[in-house]
C-alpha cells in the first residue's frame, strides 16, 4: 500500500496537540503566560506563582497527560497529595519551623487583631452566599480573606474540591499583590498622627513560654475544633523544633529542604485542576471578586480594630499592625513596617507587627476548623443540622 508524504504528513498533524486544540485550552495558557509574568517580570509571590503557573500550562497541553484527573499523568500523583490532605499540611510544618511567636507572646493583645482581621472570611462567606454558592462552596470562598494558601487549598478539598483552581489562584494571587492591596486601605483608613505612634520595645520571652506554647494551642484547638487538627498540629509540631533546641536537624529539613519540595508539588498539583473545562466558568469570576473583596475587608478590619486598641490604650499602639493580621508571613509585617516609616522614617513596626500576623495564621486555621465543623458532608462528620439553619436564615435574607 502507498504511504504518500501528504498522508504522513496529516498523521503526523493528527498525532500533535494542535490538531485537538480548543479555543479554552488556549485561553488557559494564556492565563498561565500571565501567571508566570507576574512571577518573574514583576516577582509577585514568584515560588508559588511560577509552579502554579507553569502547572496550569501543562495541564492545558492536549494529548499530554498532565491533568490531574488522567490517571496515568504525572500531575495525577502530585494531586493525590493535595486530594488526600497531605501537602498543605506539610507546608504547616515548615512555616511552623520558620516562625517565631515570640513577638505576639510578647504582646498578647495582638491576639486580638489576628482575630479580627478574619472579619473578611465571614463577610465574604456570607456575600457568596447570597450569590448563589451553597454554604460549603461559601466557606471554601470566605477563607480566601485570611490570605493562607495552604489553608485555602485544605478548606477547598474538604468542601468544594471541584472549586480548588480559582480559589487557590486567588488566594496565592491575592497574597503575592499584599504591597499593592493593602497600602491603600491603610492610609485610608488611619490618621497621619496614628501612623506616627511609636510602640515601646518588645520584652524578651523565656524559652520556656516559647516551649509550652505550641503544646497548650495544639491540646486547645485540636480538642475544640478537631477538624483543622492536621493543620494546627502540623504548625505547632514546626515550631517545636524551632524552640525546644534539641531537633536541630529536623528544624533545618523542615524550614529548608522540606518546605521547598513540598512548595513545588503543591503549587504543580494546583496548577494542574486549572483545566479549561474547570476554570473557564462564571464561578471562577465570582470567588476573583469575592477573593479581593475578602481580603480587603480583612485588611480593614485588622486596621479599624486596631484604631480601637489604639483608643483604648491612650495611644500606646499603632493600628497600621492591624493590617497584618491577614496570615501573608511576613509580608504583611513587612507593609506595616513600610507605610509606618512612609509617616516617620524612623518607626520600626515590623515585629510589633509580626505579632498579628503570627497570630493571624492560627486565626485562619480555627476558622476553616469552624467552617469544616459547620459545613462538612454528611459522611464527613457532623454539624449539618447547623449548616441547614444558617442556610435557611441566609435565604431569608435574599428573599427581603
């Protein structure tokens, strides 16, 4: 039989991706080009960024085998550790080993303000409600506003695993673009004069305190919201290696060589549910829009908090470290720092406010342990008769 060059030549085109290319695949690598813009032109967030990006861009890759929905592709193995809850609290561990909470320890008032900075999740939980998102999908929404990826992802695969893409996308987004975000707010909302306070110097915390800590808030939290046991117990586990001072080796692994790994598997994974099939839906611009009105409000809310402890303390502290109760560690200190010297150059904010921002990752963590306790499925344990009342009210809402 005759093979002609023309017949080679169209088997050839067949066998190639861009024979079965779609017009959303295109779109979605087009997505991942800008993903990877941001991250090495304009460096925002780029070790997460840069893999998400470069994740989504495989799995648009036709005939490729790299989604994570085909078995036999590669992003299918990496995926299995964010489907069953194994990397984001990996990631705990290594952020529990990099952080020291000897500066919220040191002020436990900013406790406070890592709590009030979680104002945007229950906002926006309720605002994705009213738009049409059922109460899980809402709660996997609303955590976008503690600015925690990881806890993002987690809350995701627990409650909306089909909604994992775009809410992960706009959680890492969100964090990589806290300098141009959270600026704004901030002068917005504060006074000149207020941004000028100088805080007193922090008191030095004994190595005790320090040890005990992550003991008593994993016996604590765990036993009051055992669903977020994998993630607070992950973060305190980190950070006893920090400070007991007889691990030094684990401590090394798992704020290095550890948290680095499992930062590049986890960012493929989550660029790999960014498929065009679902991505590309009318979902996906709701929780962007939900996302930037849920850290805004975060944002917000740590700052009107803070002119409230500013008051009541006769002007003792600075509410531009509200701001940093969002759980970006240790960029949103690090904003707090910037805008304080903008006022007074010689303002130093950053570890008065890494107390906040500290306190704003446990913050995080209790309320997807809250939303998972409310929201989960009815195979998942219990608090459904909850989730059905709040629903009910929420509908009654909408219907006024």
């Amino acid at each position: 039989m005759e093979f002609s060059f023309s017949q080679a030549a169209v088997q050839i085109l067949k066998s190639t991706g861009f024979s079965v290319l779609t017009g959303g695949e295109v779109v979605m690598m087009a997505v991942a080009c800008g993903l990877l813009y941001l991250a090495i032109w304009k460096q925002f967030e780029p070790l997460l960024l840069l893999p998400i990006g470069f994740g989504c861009l495989l799995a648009n890759i036709p005939l490729g085998m790299m989604g994570n929905s085909d078995p036999d592709g590669l992003l299918y193995f990496f995926y299995f550790g964010v489907k069953h809850e194994i990397l984001p609290p990996l990631i705990f561990l290594g952020v529990g080993a990099l952080t020291d909470f000897g500066p919220m320890l040191a002020n436990p008032i900013t406790l406070l303000l890592g709590a009030a900075a979680q104002f945007g999740v229950y906002t926006t939980l309720i605002g994705a409600v009213l738009l049409g998102f059922t109460l899980p999908e809402a709660g996997a929404i609303g955590i976008i506003g503690g600015a925690d990826g990881p806890t993002s992802i987690f809350l995701a695969t627990k409650l909306a695993p089909h909604l994992l893409g775009p809410i992960a996308v706009a959680a890492y987004s969100y964090m990589s673009l806290v300098p141009l975000i959270q600026p704004p707010i901030m002068k917005w909302l504060t006074p000149e004069h207020e941004r000028k306070i100088r805080m007193e110097q922090l008191k030095p915390i004994s190595k005790e305190v320090k040890v005990l800590f992550p003991i008593v808030v994993t016996i604590v939290c765990c036993l009051m919201l055992p669903g977020v046991t994998p993630l607070i117990g992950m973060l305190m586990l980190g950070n006893l290696f920090r400070e007991s001072g007889v691990t030094k080796r684990l401590h090394e692994t798992s704020e290095t060589h550890l948290i680095n790994i499992v930062t590049i598997l986890l960012a493929l994974a989550v660029g790999s549910s960014m498929s065009a099939d679902s991505f590309l839906r009318w979902e996906t611009i709701k929780i962007i829009i939900l996302g930037l009105f849920a850290f805004a409000t975060a944002t917000a809310g740590g700052i009107l908090f803070g002119r409230l402890m500013c008051k009541l303390s006769g002007g003792k502290i600075n509410p531009l470290i509200g701001s940093a109760g969002v759980s970006a560690v240790p960029m949103a200190a690090r904003v707090s720092q910037k805008v304080g010297a903008e006022a007074d150059s010689k303002n130093y904010l950053l570890m008065h406010a890494m107390g906040p921002n500290v306190a704003g990752v446990i913050g995080t963590a209790v309320a997807a342990g809250v939303f998972v306790s409310l929201f989960s499925p009815p195979d998942a344990g219990t608090g459904n008769a909850a989730a059905e009342a709040i629903h009910q009210t929420f509908n009654l809402i909408a219907a006024k």
